[in-house]
C-alpha cells in the first residue's frame, strides 16, 4: 500500500463514487473530502454507499469556495485523515471528483515505486509564471484579499486599487520563496508531514490565508522548504483555455487523451459514458512503461485557445461578433465588388463572368431581394434571397455566403439603389477590391422615360447616398483594395479601364481585351446631365462632361 488518494468532491457524485471504488479495489486507499454546502439528500447516499469499503473514508467537510483558503483547508483535512489511518502510504495524490485515471493504477503505483523520494507537484518562482490571469502575480502574495473574486467583484477590485493607491502591503514570512503551481499534486509521505506538523505551521497558515488563489501556492511553496527532490510538473493532465478555465474532455476526446499517456485527467465530463468505460476497464500493460507526455497534445490546444480567441478568418460567431474597431480579416476569401457598370452595360454580369470566372452575382444587396448568379433562390449554405432575412444582418450575410462558396471565386454589384448598411462593412474588409464609377446611375435614369421631376428626385437621392458611399472609400480606416472613376473618366477610354479592372481581379495579365460590352447610345446624354443642372440638381459624381457630349456630329 505505497499509493493514496485525497479527493475533492462537490458534484457528480455517481461519478467520484465510481473512481473511488476502482481506486479502492486495486489497493489504494481514499479519502474524500465533500463540499459542506452540497446538500444532505445528495451528501447521505454518496457517503452511505461508500462508508463500508474499509479503503475509503470521509474526512471533516468545509465550505469551499473558489480562490479562497478554503480550497487548502480541505486538502489538509483530506491528507491528515489519510496519513493518519494509512500509514504504509508513502505517495499521496490530490485527485478531483471530475478525475479519471487514463492508465491502470498498477502503472502509476510502479511509476512511483520507481521514484520512492519524488514529489510531483508544479512549483515554479512568480517571476517565470505565464499563465495567471487578471496580472496578479507576486501581488498575490503582498496584498490581502478579504473579498470573495467572484461573489464581490466590485469589492475585491476596488480593495486591491485602494492598497495599490496607498502602497500598502504585506511582508512575505521569513523562510519561504512564493512558488505557483497547479493544484493537482502527488507529495511524498515525508514531504507532506513536514508540511502539515512544521512548527510554523499556524503562522503559514494564517499568512496564506489572505493570499488570492492559496490552492495554487500554499502547498508549491512550502514543498519547496521541505522536499528533498521536486519534479517540478503535474501527473494530472489539465488543460485551460485563455480565461483560465478548466477544458471539460468528451467522449470524442478518447483517442487524445489516449496519446498524452498521462495517469490522471481532468476535468471530464460527468456523462462521458465511453471515458469511463474505456479507462476504468483497462488492464495493466505488460509493455515497458511509458513517461507521461501531455506535450504530444500541447499544440492542439494551443491551436484550440489560439481559434477560441481569434476565430476562424471570415467565420464569425453569431453569439459574439467582434467590436466595432476590430480591424481583422473580416471574411475567409478575396471577392471583387462593382459598382455602376452595370448601369453603364445591359448585360455586363455575363461578360464578367465569362472573362475571370467565378460567380458573379447581381445586387446582393438590393431592396427586393438577393440577385444570386443564374436567378437562384437559394445559394449554397441555405442561404436565402429573402431580403428580411438578409437585412437582419447583412455583414454576417454576407460573410457566410463567401464561408459556403469558398474555393469559387464571388463577385456581385453595389451601387447607391442598394441596401447601404453594409458599406462600411466592405470598405474595411482587406479581402475586398472595390471598383466603381461614379454617377453611372446617370446613364440608367437617362434611358427611363418617366416624369422628368421623379427622375431628378430619384438623381438626388442617388447622388447622395453615393456620396456617402465615397467617403466611405476614402476614410483613413479602409483596408480594401479601391479603385474609383468618375462617369467622365470612364468614358474617356472605357477598354483601358476595363482592362485595368480585370488585372486588379486577375493578376497582371499581358493579353489584351479582345472583347467588351458594347456601350449603350448616349446620344444627347450631355443634354441630359444639363437639364438636371438647369432644374437644379448638379451632377457631381458623374464628372465634367460638357451638355453637347453625345451628340451626332
């Protein structure tokens, strides 16, 4: 009986009884400690069940609360009944009730045999720490702390300003170096006794007390007075994410923990019915043993915080979007945005696509409904054309329509008829190239034959919301690729203009168009952009194009 356990219980009861017993039946014995806040209709028939193994006990219960002595407290219970009533245990290892051993307790049992003088804990010096959380590190050990972290909040933050403010502090107790570590430890026999009968101990206790998460230092310090020979490293695999909470394994995580070879996990999930069944009905292996490795899995949850804090490049979490000036790649691929040549040339979208490829949708965005290339209802995704559904949010409409069509180029119209909530939205998105002319809704009204004051009222309207759309292009903030024509600049040689559009979409390309949209007849379409003017509204995006531009010679 070289092997004995502490366990720290509070939940999931049918679980910790379950380890217990296999812990038990293969001659360790346990001690576990229960939270004195669970309840007695759920404490009676755990303890009960378990009183009559003769290799399990209960020990005297504390209400425990996160980050607070209380934590320790329990411990010390736990390893004082165990050393008291075991005394052939001369490893002693703090498990949770949400721990599962991964190999045969042969196998850790030998491990130690092997390393009778060891203690595993983790115990590293406050300067080489890099996981705490909030920045108290050696603050921990200098200020108090009488207020619960996650119960009083305001209080513990206003407490720990106020002793910053006025430069108050505590001394360290002579003797002791402030180490952190994990919680989850396996001390020796000697190691643990010197701790808990050293004739300081009263005065260790009371300093530690007010120290902010004691159960991560109390017993990593003062192993480090006592111990001849520290292994400074956990047997119990723990995982946390960038919060500094516990990673919960599932069933799906069988093969992994498998490869970390480590002896203990935790923390696992209460109905993790194949973990259970698989580890706890393990044989021992007749292989040479194998030294706990968790760094074979290290990367992937390194991976697995990296995405949880970053995300996925242009897959965004409807449940937590990213803040107005989050200045990342907002989707996952390159797409081309157009603005007015449609307006300029009837049957521009099928030129486009045959020319780069791809998709080439219409106006994504426009009042009715999604234009969709080929007249689609439903794009890929299950993405709708229904403008409500669109409209709720456009940018995540939008942003998950390039997620479902990724591998395919996607192209799509814009112009100042359209929906504009999402303008914004594209001018600061570095995978989009924005190509537009300006005023081209001039060429389109110019060809409508209704009443000339609701065409100058709808060429208001247009240039204003145009306008807005410039300034948009132009800000400081802009991370697409842009590139803007006034109408006049356009028509002034519209092959080199195309021609450069298709490269920006393309690459440098040195064949030449052979083949473009034929312009519309813009015969007395000077006349036009002057008859605005006269009837007071000045076309300013469309350029300087003089009233006998258009007419027959």
């Amino acid at each position: 009986m070289t092997l004995g356990f502490v366990m720290l219980v509070h939940t999931a009861f049918d679980r910790a009884a379950q380890v217990a017993r296999y812990w038990a039946a293969r001659g360790c014995p346990v001690v576990i400690h229960v939270d004195k806040a669970v309840r007695p209709k759920d404490y009676k028939p755990f303890a009960e069940a378990l009183r009559p193994d003769p290799n399990i006990r209960f020990c005297k219960r504390v209400s425990v609360e996160w980050g607070t002595w209380s934590l320790v407290e329990a411990t010390q219970n736990g390893a004082q009944a165990l050393l008291r009533n075991y005394p052939d245990v001369r490893h002693v290892y703090l498990a949770s009730g949400a721990c599962l051993p991964l190999r045969p307790v042969e196998e850790l049992r030998a491990y130690l045999d092997d390393r009778p003088d060891t203690d595993f804990i983790e115990s590293v010096t406050t300067d080489e720490v890099t996981w705490t959380i909030d920045g108290l590190e050696m603050e921990r050990f200098t200020l108090r702390f009488p207020f619960s972290w996650r119960k009083q909040r305001r209080l513990f933050d206003g407490y720990v300003d106020l002793q910053r403010k006025l430069g108050l502090g505590r001394k360290v107790p002579d003797g002791i170096s402030p180490h952190l570590g994990s919680q989850w430890w396996c001390l020796t026999r000697s190691t643990l006794e010197a701790i808990l009968q050293a004739p300081d101990r009263e005065q260790m206790d009371r300093y530690f007390r007010h120290v902010w998460i004691p159960d991560e230092a109390y017993f990593q310090t003062l192993a480090r007075r006592y111990s001849g020979r520290i292994e400074s490293r956990s047997l119990t695999l723990s995982k946390f994410d960038v919060q500094g909470k516990p990673h919960i394994f599932y069933d799906d995580h069988l093969q992994l923990l498998q490869r970390s070879d480590c002896f203990v996990a935790r923390k696992i999930w209460p109905r993790a019915n194949r973990l259970y069944d698989t580890f706890l009905g393990q044989a021992p292996d007749a292989a040479p043993r194998k030294e706990p490795n968790p760094a074979r899995i290290d990367r992937l949850f390194s991976r697995s915080n990296l995405r949880r804090a970053e995300g996925r490049t242009g897959l965004i979490s409807q449940g937590r979007l990213p803040a107005p000036h989050w200045d990342g790649t907002r989707t996952c691929a390159a797409y081309a945005v157009f603005s007015g040549f449609d307006d300029i040339y009837g049957d521009f979208d099928m030129w486009l696509a045959r020319r780069i490829g791809g998709r080439v949708h219409g106006h994504l965005f426009h009042p009715a409904r999604a234009e969709f290339a080929g007249g689609e209802r439903v794009a890929n995704g299950c993405i709708s054309d229904n403008a409500t559904l669109r409209d709720y949010r456009p940018e995540q409409f939008l942003t998950n329509l390039l997620w479902a069509t990724r591998g395919e180029r996607q192209s799509f119209q814009f112009g100042p008829g359209d929906i504009q909530d999402v303008r914004d939205f594209l001018a600061r998105d570095p995978n989009a190239t924005i190509v537009a002319v300006t005023g081209a809704w001039a060429v389109r009204l110019f060809r409508d034959q209704r009443d000339f004051s609701a065409i100058r009222s709808e060429a208001a309207s247009l240039q204003k919301t145009e306008l807005a759309f410039i300034q948009n292009l132009r800000a400081t903030s802009t991370k697409a690729r842009v590139t803007v024509w006034s109408l006049s600049e356009f028509l002034e040689n519209p092959m080199e203009r195309l021609q450069h559009m298709v490269e920006l979409i393309m690459g440098h390309d040195p064949r030449r168009l052979t083949e473009v949209p034929e312009l519309p007849d813009l015969t007395g379409f000077g006349r036009f952009l002057q008859t605005l003017r006269n009837e007071g509204m000045k076309p300013v995006t469309t350029g300087d194009i003089p009233p006998e531009y258009g007419e027959r010679q």
